[in-house]
C-alpha cells in the first residue's frame, strides 16, 4: 500500500533557528514550502541559546571578521574547514542586521546600535584582547529569534507541519532526494512529502547521554534518518561537555558554586582535585576538573547505585552565603537533584551540551558525500543546517555564540542553494515505487513485536553506555568495550515492543521511533571516538593526550553499513585569506 | 479511551525547548495529572500554550501568573 503523497518544491524538517530561517528564504522567494516539526516551532531547542549571536560588528570599539574567524578557527582546534569559517564569519554581520530588520528585539546602546556583550574565546586582533561580539536580546536570544522568525513565515505563507515526524529520507536510485516520509502524531497516519529539495534542520542528539542539557526533543532525528539512507556522519567523536550537570538530570550547575568554594568529593568522602591539581584544586580549569571527575567515576570512586557520578559540597559556605551568592542554585539542587546544598552535596556529572559532528555539508548547505575519488560530492536534493549538519564551523569544539551564527547563516544559505538547485532542475522527479517500503516494514516490525524490550529501558542502557564508555574523557579499555556493548545496544533496539498499538497520538510509538534514531547517533559517536588516536577539542583521551596533526588532522566519515569509517582531509585553505596554520592553542 | 488519548496529547505537549520545563511537567503529569480536575485540565494546557521562558520564569518564581487556575497549577508542578 502506498501512504498518500503531498508535494512541495521544497520541504524543511525541524522549526528551529536554522529550520525557520531557511523557510523563510524558501517562501520569500515564492517557493511551496513545507516545515515539518514534532513540537510546536517556537518550542524548539533553539530556545535555550542565552549567550547570544557572535558577529563582528563592531559596535562597541574595533572588530573585524578576520579576528572572529581566527578565534573561531582557534576554538575548533584547527579541525574546522577555513572556507566555512570564513563564509560563517564574514556572513554573520549581514545575518544579523537582517534579523534586526525582521524585529528581533535586541539590546541596544544608547546610539541606536545594537549592544555587543563580552564573551569567552572573543578577542580582538588574533588573541590580543579581549572584544565584545555576542548580540543578545537579554538572555533571550534563542527564544526571540525563534518568535520573530516564526511571525515571518505565517507572513510568507509557510506551511506548517507541526506534531509530525519526518521519519525517514526518500531517496531514488541515483541517489537524489526526493523527500520524507512523515508521521502526523494526531492520526497516526504516514504520508509521502515529495518535494524536488530537502533541508535538515533537526538540531542535535544530546539525548544519547545519560546527563545532557539537552532538551527530550535533541534525538538527532535527521543524523538518523541520513544514516540510514546510507549517507555519513561526520566527526560525531566531538560532543561539547559541561563538568558540572546535575546528575540524572543534566540541569547546569555554575562554576561558580567552585569559585565561591564549593568542592567535589567521590565515595570515600576524599577532596579529590587535591590530587589532581594541588595548587588550583576545584578551581582548575573546566578540562582538569572534568578529566578528574571522570577518572574517579572510572575506578570506582562515584557515588550511587551505578557508581556514576560524585558530590558537589556546599553546606561549608552556609544558608546565608549560598542564598546571597548563588541565587538560583540552591532552587536547582532541590528541584532537580532532591537535595538542599544547605545541608547535603548535589550530585554532578560531566553533562553532554552540544554535537559538533553532524550531516557533512559544505559552505553552501549541500550534503556532501564521497563518490568515486571525490570525498565531497553533493547529494542532488539533499541539504542540511544547524547542529545536525557539519559545514564543519565548530570543528573539534565550538566557540560559544557561534551556534546561533550558524543556524542563521547556514539556514538561509541552504536554503539559497534550494532556490538555485530548482531553478535549474524544474519539475519533481518520479517516485521509487518502494519510496515508503522500508518505513512501512519498520513501523509494522514495533507493531508486531512480541516479547520485546521496553523502549524506556534499552534507551537508559544506550544513555548510560555512551555517558560511561564515550564521555568527556576517554579511555581505551572503556571505548574498546563500549564499541562491543552499543552494538548490542543495536540489536536490542531493533526488538523494542510497544503496548500501546493505537494510532491516534501514540507516543510510545514516537519514542521507539525516536530511539532508532539516538541508535544511529550513539554507534556512530562511540565508533568513530574508540577510533581517533589523538586528543583534539571536546575529543579527550587518556592515552593519547595530544593532538596529533601529522596523522589526524582529518575529519572522520561513518557509515551505518557495517561501522565503517573513511576520511577526508579538512579545508585548511580559507577563501580569500591566508589560511591560520596549526599552533599549540593556549588562552 | 478518549480520556487517554487527551492524555497522551498533554503528554507529548509537556515536550519542550528548555530541559528544566521537560523534567518538571514530566514530573507534574506523573504525580498529579491523573488526580485533576476537568477545569484543572483545561488550565493546564492553557498553561503549556504558553512560551518556554514565560513558563520557566513562573516556574522559578521570577514572575507569576495573574491567572489563578494557572498559578495554582504552576504551585504543583514546583512542589
């Protein structure tokens, strides 16, 4: 049986900042667009980005592109593609007083310009100094650029696919895509969305950690649906870690609690970094505590039942202390962990936050992928943004702001290379007889399933083998295993049984589709991490602890099909600037 | 049956953007959804109409609700 088919010139899956932003391109250009979100738009994760914008406008003393794409080069530990970089950084004033124009309310100085705020990594003049870049609407960036994009494409006439699922590519035997199959929650029904483009805005996947900041929505639907239509994912070994989460939880925990003289212990009660770093203790950097913390969970000195996290101590500093200099905290440990810090420590963990791995695209939003000897040829149809894709800006660790840079610049270029795309390739191209054969097959396998497992139980077991065996620092013995153990994670995934077979609004069953998806993400993650023998940004490992450019300063390809990995040289070469050669990265 | 289904619509509109409003509402519809009332229903999708940050906000006692039904339930989710 064939679902019903709905066409569109172009279709966009996920609402976010990058998925909103290329809509509306998309619609502005007269264009039938579709955008297919499971929540509602302006309920994406996109709205949890307070830091702000990071574009050199040089609104508040000398700024330049250059310095901006240096740092942001520097951030990424030279993993990143120069060209890409480039584009982000010399694109982002433009992105930004566009977004001004559209009415996003930012905060501004009192000439009329919009305010720039300090942030970490930011300096003027290649490292010189430090500037001020982030433009933010208090610290509702995410969120107003969400609301003010969202208003533009009711305007433009988008049409919105909101509570749908896109659950898998369709591709035809060329290889171009042709569209997805999508789920409505309300009904239960799969239909075909044909269209002559697609774009991937699906944002992240942090959910394959135990403790993330991620939102329950990051379950990298769009990483997953291209790993199954065989496409690669890139450089997924780069996961952005915080040290300090609320464990179970994954609620942030400020560093500042250290810096007021809050410290960590493990399960003996023992002030742990005293070891690790005699003179600074708690207060080392955000890397040293977060390797120690992980080395004390890894021989067995974590707390708990599992032995997987250890204990923020700050009843020392007392009632008063706490209330007047950590506001908020105080809230959160009883909100999130059960606990009052007045008396007992918090629980933490090293908390996953951002993917800098995704779909491989290059600067102009096309998903590329190795053809022939060509190691970056476009997916005719086929393009991505946002944190789902690699352009790769963020290389091996992004700069703070330059997320929200990137759903902006890379959604509306993505969508720009749509409007080109179709020009020159007018009409929709024929259907696969079998476009939805594989889909159909994988929802009637979940319906039929008898003795199976339960969804809740094998994503617990793949969140805490990717947070335990794939974390913030790594080691060989724990990767090796983790490699052999989220494989077995695979096959349990694929004997999910749900008890709820009703069609309309099942979502259990959305979350064991979502679980095939966090399968993809995680073996990718772990299988490319037990294989970079070096240290490189977010990619720490205990028995490689350098960075090694000589041998690894490439990208990493997965492919589903039995694990494999290739890869590809990165950009070194920027578009018009000499390129930043690899140094030693100090701050 | 339709019961249920109403149930599970809440249920996927307690999703949200921001993971601290995830917990709580998962949280909240474990503990008290089953024991709501009908208008109690009715106030709480009101209250998931709402923006993330204006939910979080009554949720961390920054700002509240002038609306009564929804400042009792927001009472709940925090207790």
């Amino acid at each position: 049986m064939t679902p019903p088919i709905r066409r569109f010139d172009a279709i966009v899956v996920g609402a976010g900042g990058a998925g909103l932003r290329a809509a509306l391109q998309l619609s502005e250009a007269g264009l039938k667009t579709a955008v297919v979100s499971k929540v509602f738009p302006t309920r994406s994760h996109t709205v949890a980005a307070q830091g702000g914008i990071g574009a050199a406008l040089g609104n508040m003393g000398e700024d330049h592109w250059l310095w901006h794409m240096y740092d942001t080069v520097k951030g990424s530990d030279y993993l990143g593609d120069q060209d890409a970089i480039e584009f982000l950084c010399r694109t982002a004033p433009e992105v930004v007083i566009e977004l001004e124009h559209y009415g996003l309310p930012f905060d501004r100085n009192d000439n009329g310009t919009v305010y720039q705020r300090p942030f970490g990594g930011h300096s003027a003049n290649f490292g010189e100094k430090p500037v001020q870049r982030s433009c933010c609407a208090a610290d509702r960036t995410g969120h107003a650029m969400l609301h003010t994009l969202y208003q533009r494409n009711v305007w433009a006439k988008t049409q919105f696919f909101t509570e749908w699922m896109a659950l898998d590519l369709i591709r035809d035997p060329s290889g171009q895509v042709l569209g997805v199959i999508a789920l409505e929650m309300e009904t239960g029904e799969v239909s075909i969305l044909h269209s002559r483009a697609t774009i991937f805005a699906t944002g992240g996947a942090g959910r394959i950690y135990a403790s993330s900041t991620n939102a329950f929505i990051n379950t990298g639907d769009g990483l997953g649906m291209a790993a199954r239509a065989g496409i690669p994912l890139e450089d997924m070994e780069f996961w952005q870690f915080h040290p300090t989460g609320v464990a179970g939880a994954g609620v942030l925990i400020t560093e500042g609690v250290r810096g007021e003289g809050g410290f960590l212990l493990n399960k003996n009660g023992e002030r742990f970094m005293e070891r690790y770093a005699p003179n600074m203790k708690d207060l080392a950097s955000r890397d040293v505590v977060a390797r120690a913390m992980a080395t004390e969970i890894k021989e067995g000195r974590g707390c708990g039942e599992h032995g997987d996290y250890v204990l923020l101590k700050l009843d020392h500093l007392g009632e008063e202390r706490i209330e007047k200099r950590l506001p908020g905290i105080r809230e959160i440990a009883k909100k999130f962990a059960n606990v009052d810090p007045v008396r007992d420590p918090i629980p933490v963990v090293p908390t996953a936050h951002y993917q800098m791995g995704g779909i491989p695209t290059n600067y102009h939003g096309e998903v590329v992928a190795p053809k022939g000897s060509n190691p970056e040829a476009p997916v005719p149809g086929f393009y991505a943004a946002g944190e789902c894709a690699c352009a790769s800006v963020h290389g091996a660790n992004r700069l703070g702001t330059n997320s929200l840079t990137d759903l902006v610049v890379f959604g509306r270029e993505a969508a720009n290379s749509v409007i080109e795309f179709l020009q020159e390739n007018p009409g929709h191209k024929d259907l696969p007889g079998d476009a939805a054969d594989r889909t159909l097959a994988r929802l009637a396998r979940l319906d039929g399933q008898k003795n199976g497992e339960r969804v809740a139980d094998v994503a617990a077991e793949l969140r805490r083998t990717m947070q335990a065996h794939c974390g913030v620092f790594r080691f060989p013995d724990l990767l090796a295993a983790g490699v052999q153990k989220i494989k077995r994670v695979a096959e349990r995934v694929a004997r999910t049984e749900i008890k709820d077979k009703s069609k309309v609004f099942n979502t259990a069953r959305v979350e064991a589709l979502e679980l095939d998806n966090l399968i993809e993400v995680a073996t990718a993650s772990m299988v490319s991490a037990a294989a970079r023998q070096e240290s490189r940004g977010a990619h720490d490992r205990s028995d490689f602890p350098k960075r090694d450019d000589v041998n690894w300063l490439k990208h990493t390809l997965y492919f589903k099909e039995q694990y494999r990995l290739e890869y590809k040289p990165v950009h070194l070469k920027p578009l018009s600037v000499e390129p930043f050669e690899p140094k030693a990265r100090t701050y | 049956m339709i019961d249920d289904r109403e149930r599970e619509r809440v249920r996927w509109r307690c999703r949200r953007g921001l993971l601290e409003l995830d917990l709580l509402l998962k949280q909240f519809l474990e503990r008290h959804y089953a024991g709501l009332t009908d208008r109690e229903r009715a106030a709480f999708v009101r209250l998931l109409d709402l923006p993330d940050p204006e939910l979080l906000d009554y949720c961390n006692g920054v700002s509240r609700p002038e609306d009564s039904e929804l400042q009792a339930l927001v009472g709940k989710i925090i207790q």
